[in-house]
C-alpha cells in the first residue's frame, strides 16, 4: 500500500537558541569593564584639561588687568601697600592689596567700593568692608579646586570667600624686601626682620648690601615698572597659584588677608613640605584640606613668609609672566630655574 507522505510525521526541529550563555555573558562584562576602565581615566583627563584651561582664562584676564592698571598708571600695582605711604603713614591705618586695585579692572567696582582701603586697618568691625569680602570672585578661583567659606566668629569673619591667585612677592622667600617702607612698617606692627641676615636677600646689615634679584609685587611702598623688569617680562613671573583652605582660618587663603595675596619662588611649584611663617608665637598648623600642606614656624621674624605655588593640576601650576602671557610650569623644574623667574632683576634668562 502506497504511503501518503503528506500524512507522514516529521521529526521535531531544535528551537532556535536566544539570549546569552554564561560564559559569553561574562565575556560582555569584563569588556565592559575594560572599556570603562579606559574611557573614565580618559573622561577625567579631558575634564581637568578643560578647568586647567579655565585657571588660565582667569590668569589671562588677571594679567591682562595688570597691565592696563599699568598703561593707566605707567607701574605695577603694589602688592601691599600703606594709603598714606607718602608722608610715612603719620596718620593713616588704611591698607590695600592688589587684588583690591584691581576689582574695578575685573568689573566688581562694586565690590571695590565697599572696602575703603584709606580707612580699613584689617581689624574687624569694618563691615562694610567685611560684607565685600563675603563676595564670590570667580575670576579669582581655579575650578579644579574647592572653595569653604571662612568664619572666624571672634574676628568678625563670616563667611568669607577664598581664591586661588598670588603675586609672586620675591625670589627668595622675603614678603618685606629691605628697601621696604620701615616707617610705615614701624607704625603698623609690621616691622621684623627684612634687614637682617636671616633675610636671603640681605648680604650685610652695616652697610646694608642685598642680593639682586626683585619680584613684580612688593609689600609697603616699593613702586615697580616695567622698566624694572631687566631679565625679561616674558622671562619673569609675575602670578601664580596656591591651593585655596577647607574653611579653617589660615593666614594664606583669602584675596581679602595680606598673607593670602601672595607666595615667594623660594621653593618649586607642588613643594611637598610645608610652609613657613616667621610671625610671633605661631606652632605647627596643619591644614584641614587633604592636600593642602602646613604651616610651621620660619626664620627672620614677621616677614619670613616662605610660600609656595600649588594647584590640583597634575604636576603643573599655571602662571603668569609679567608680559601677560600664561604658561604652566611642571612640578619638576629646577630649584634655581624657578627662582630665577620668580625675579624680575638678577641678572638671569632663564626659561621654564
């Protein structure tokens, strides 16, 4: 009898296999994996480039301030300085800073106006002046770093906001050169040791002879030019950067505080040890910032302010030259290089 093969059975199929097995699941997770672990470092990088980039935008605009402060007044700002200079500071308390002077060329001349610098001795009480230093300048903070308000309650300080730029103050690691105004030191408590051997510029006291070698910036009445600068404006740094605090109160972290404006070439960029501070009765500070280097006692009295640049960006701080220019200089430039372009007259051409 003829078979009807219409009618025949057929063997079932396989069913089609979906989805993954084990083994090629895990295969997809340690691919995945690998490739976060590439692109996250790589995500990372291109931000801090990116804010690194920022830093120094804010340094452009800064040196570009400077210098047209300089067009108009044909010299640099004084970095610290006494509002009656002139006559000796017989009767004025009043002081400034540069990053005051140059408020109004960063477009915060309402910020400038509540301070008053031939009034504002730097004592609380001020409040109007206080009230302006609660102000955020962001052209004065890098965003690679983090910023906490300051409050000091006993001082009259609340809130106070931080920055990140310094003038470079001298080579060596003197704030107050010799050539400084002593009567104006003298009258505000300032006075030290900025004419004694502990000072690295000084080479003898009686006569007075001093190391060459001078910063843009200056403490107390020493009045700077471009025509100063011998070695170089484009050779010679003028602004750099430390690291901001974690709101304890540190004499080097507002744009509003006379030891928080700015830092000495005395040690390279990224110094790994702390810094030093010549004042009366200080002991060792450490800072509450992870990162953030302490503070200990210095020679040569009040005006041994031993500071060094720092920044967040990996192995580099970025700085400024006195012709405006921004540049970043690596962690590992030699010691004598560095304090080379921290002076603007010693005779040198060194480049970073």
């Amino acid at each position: 009898m003829p078979i009807d093969r219409r009618c025949r059975g057929t063997r079932p199929t396989a069913p089609s296999r979906s989805g993954f097995t084990l083994v090629e699941l895990l295969v997809v997770i340690v691919v995945a994996v690998l490739f976060l672990g590439v692109m996250i470092p790589a995500i990372d990088a291109s931000r801090e480039a990116g804010r690194r980039n920022e830093c120094a935008g804010n340094q452009a605009r800064i040196g570009t301030a400077i210098l047209a402060w300089h067009e108009s007044h044909d010299r640099f700002p004084t970095g610290v300085g006494f509002s009656d200079e002139a006559s000796g500071c017989a009767s004025s308390t009043g002081f400034y800073f540069w990053t005051f002077t140059l408020l109004p060329w960063l477009g915060h001349a309402d910020v400038a106006a509540m301070i008053g610098p031939q009034t504002w001795s730097g004592a609380p009480g001020t409040a109007e002046s206080f009230r302006a230093f609660r102000e955020t300048i962001p052209v004065y903070r890098c965003p690679s770093d983090t910023h906490v308000p300051i409050t000091v309650p006993a001082l009259g300080i609340v809130d106070h906001t931080q920055s990140n730029y310094v003038g470079c103050f001298s080579p060596h690691g003197f704030a107050v050169e010799p050539e400084a105004n002593v009567d104006c030191l003298g009258k505000h408590q300032r006075n030290g040791g900025q004419r004694t051997t502990a000072n690295p510029t000084v080479l003898a006291t009686d006569p007075l002879r001093t190391r060459p070698g001078r910063s843009v910036f200056n403490f107390f009445g020493v009045e700077r030019s471009l025509d100063n600068v011998t070695d170089g404006a484009s050779r010679t740094i003028m602004l750099a950067e430390r690291l901001a605090g974690n709101g304890d109160l540190s004499p080097r972290d507002g744009w509003w505080c006379e030891f928080g404006v700015q830092y000495s070439h005395s040690r390279p960029p990224n110094w790994p040890g702390a810094d030093r501070y010549g004042g009366n009765g200080i002991s060792v500070v450490a800072s509450k910032k992870p990162g953030k280097h302490g503070l200990e006692p210095g020679p040569g009295g009040w005006p041994g302010m031993l500071v060094a640049a720092r920044s967040r960006h990996p192995g580099v701080v970025v700085a400024t030259a006195a012709d405006g220019s921004v540049r970043t200089v690596r962690d590992d430039i030699a010691p004598e290089v560095w304090t080379a372009l921290g002076s603007m007259n010693g005779g040198d051409d060194e480049t970073p």
